[in-house]
C-alpha cells in the first residue's frame, strides 16, 4: 500500500482552464464598471436622489 503525501496536490492548470478564467474575470468587470455607470448616472441625472436647494 502507497502512503499519501501530506500537503495539498492538484494537477496543472491547462490552458482552457487560464482562458476561462480570463473571460470570466474581464466580464465580472464590465458588469462591475456597468453597475457603477448606472449608479452614479442617478446622481448625475438629479433624478433619484434629489438634493437640496
């Protein structure tokens, strides 16, 4: 019987997986900056929040 190596093992990253995780990066950012862009549209607008006079 083989005895496990202590220690966390994992094989190698291909290269589908370095892709995947480019693509998901770069849209979890477009999302992030779209989010922004919409919020702060409402104050640039005037149109939620009112400020005062």
């Amino acid at each position: 019987m083989t005895r496990a190596k202590p220690g966390i093992s994992s094989e190698p990253v291909t290269n589908a997986q370095v892709i995947f995780a480019i693509a998901l990066g770069s849209i979890t950012l477009l999302i992030t900056f779209f989010a922004l862009y919409v919020a702060s549209s409402t104050l640039w607008g005037n149109r939620w929040i009112r400020r005062g006079r």
